[in-house]
C-alpha cells in the first residue's frame, strides 16, 4: 500500500450534446488567433464546467499531442462532460466555424491577396494573436506555477526549443519527465 493519502477526483460537470456543442461554436466563432484565452474564459470562468486545475492539466495533454490544441480541448472536454457524443460535439462545434470561415478567406485571399491592405490585415492580426497568447501565459502561469524551479522549468523549456532548436515533442518529454522527478511527492509527504 502507498504512503500517500487516497485522493478521489472532483465530480466532473455535464453538459447536453447541445450545449456542448453550442459553446464550442461560440467559441469556434469567436477564438480569432489563439483560442486558450475563450476556452478558460467559457469553460472555466463562465460555464464552470471545469477547474483552473483541470483546465490546465487538459491544456497540457492538448498541447503535448498532435493537431490544433483547440480541437483537442474540445475533444477532451467534450468526452469529459458527455462521453464519445460530447467529444463529437465539442469537436464539430469547434471547427464548423474555422471551416467556414478559412473557406471563405481563403477565396478572399486567392483574389486580394496580393494587395497591400490584405498584408497589413493580416501583420495586424499577428501582433493581437500574440496579445491573446501573452495574456493567457501570465494568466495560468499565475495560476500554475508555485516555486522558483517551476519557473526554471519554464526557461529551460523557451531555451531548449528557441536557442538550441530541440524538437518540442523531446523538450516536453525531457524536461516534463525532470519536473515529474522534482514534483513527485516525498517519502512521509
């Protein structure tokens, strides 16, 4: 037997296929450059269907897996609050609206593109896209990071990928296995 106290996991929410779906078109809709911001905000803040913990412990399986975190918070958090049906549904209602709209954009562009005021839309968009991102680092960051070796964590991270160009899949496992090692629970913890 372990050491350790037995903990049991909050009672996840549920949400009809409805309203799952409908809350990812919202924010499908509406995530124009980054959607981690509208997800904590719809799924945390405003529907609580999830904790800042969760939140960011399905944000983590989202980001160190293939494809758009997005997509894959939606699929997660879908199966988390209606099973297989609620990731169907998080998943269309997500992307139905990017669909749509790149669609769209993407005739735009093949006609406009190589105009100067599509160029400047489009380096407009970048610099709010990083905005929305910068926001929601220093909002979990405040929320997830404890100590300072979280945060040398966090460096080493940014160095590893940006400096010496490690692949990110071998950064997160590397350093997610050291920050296992350093976090895991001390014997008579």
């Amino acid at each position: 037997m372990s050491d350790l106290p037995a903990t049991t996991p909050a009672p996840a929410a549920k949400a009809s296929v409805v309203e799952i779906f409908l809350a990812f078109l919202i924010i499908g809709s509406t995530s124009f450059g980054g959607a981690v911001p509208y997800l904590r905000e719809h799924l945390v803040e405003r529907r609580k269907w999830l904790d800042d913990k969760s939140f960011v412990e399905l944000l983590s399986i989202s980001q160190s897996l293939p494809g758009l975190n997005a997509t894959n918070m939606a699929i997660l958090v879908g199966d988390r609050l209606g099973g297989v049906r609620g990731a169907v549904a998080g998943v269309v209602g997500m992307c139905l609206p990017g669909a749509i709209i790149m669609f769209v954009a993407g005739a735009l562009y093949r006609e406009h593109g190589d105009k100067a005021w599509a160029t400047a839309a489009l380096k407009g968009v970048a610099a709010a896209s990083v905005g929305l991102i910068l926001s929601t680092v220093v909002q979990l960051s405040e929320k997830s990071l404890n100590g300072r070796f979280d945060f040398l964590f966090v460096a080493a991270t940014v160095i590893a990928v940006n400096a010496f160009h490690v692949s990110v899949p071998v950064a997160l496992i590397g350093l997610g296995a050291l920050a296992i090692l350093w976090h895991r629970p001390k014997k008579g913890a």
